[in-house]
C-alpha cells in the first residue's frame, strides 16, 4: 500500500502496466490514483536517477522535430484533445492543475482553450520553450 503525498489516502491501482509505445523506452511501472484528491503516481515511483534514462535522444518534445505534422502527429492533436477534454471536466472552476514531464506543454495548452478559468502549471527536466 501506498499513501497519497497530498492527502495520506491509500492510493488505488489506475493501470496495471506503463508500456512506452513511442520510444520503446524500458520501463515497467504501474500507475496508481488517490480516490481523495485525484493525484496520479508511478508505483515504483521514478527516482531522480531513473528519469534521464526514460527520454531517448529521439524524444520528440526535445528535438527539432517535434514540430513535424505527420498522420501520427495529427492523430497525437486529436488524442490530445480528446484527453483535454476529459481532464478539464474533473477539475473544479477555477481549480489548479499542474503537470509534471510537460514538454513544450501542448496538452496544459489544450486544456487552457477549452478551459481558460483554471490555474496551471507545467513543469520538466529541461526548458523546452513553454
């Protein structure tokens, strides 16, 4: 079992297996979701030592071909949007959301176009244009 950093709830399992479709990247890892505040966590967590390891050279937030707009970066936008959606309505007016591992933040700013009341912010390993 494993408490909640926010609200010391017992944390419920949310996925059984984290799989890096993308990059292959070799990583197994469940995730895991507070019922009391909804904070979302890796269970093993990632450690400070572990996270370079889990972004490839090719890793397309920190190249410049991030910006390419292929069939799968279209498809990537309409997932996104989808998921924009989805957290935006779980988040009370006015509420707060932060993302760790953001990238050049397309998906905090999806959530914004949709939902321009709440308060966020987006953290990463290296400052990528934000």
């Amino acid at each position: 079992m494993v408490d909640c950093l926010l609200c010391h709830r017992t944390m419920e399992p949310l996925c059984d297996k984290v799989k890096d479709w993308e990059y292959g990247v070799e990583w197994n890892s469940a995730l895991i979701m507070c019922p009391g505040c909804g904070l979302v966590s890796h269970n093993p967590p990632i450690t400070a030592a572990q996270i370079l390891s889990l972004y490839p050279d090719n890793y397309l937030a920190h190249s410049g071909a991030a910006s390419y707009r292929s069939i799968y970066g279209r498809l990537k936008d309409i997932l996104a949007r989808r998921t924009a959606r989805h957290i935006a309505a779980s988040v009370p007016i006015g509420g707060r959301l932060m993302e760790i591992g953001c990238g050049k933040g397309h998906l905090l700013k999806t959530i914004a176009s949709v939902r321009p009341d709440i308060h966020m912010l987006g953290v990463d390993i290296e400052q990528v244009e934000i």
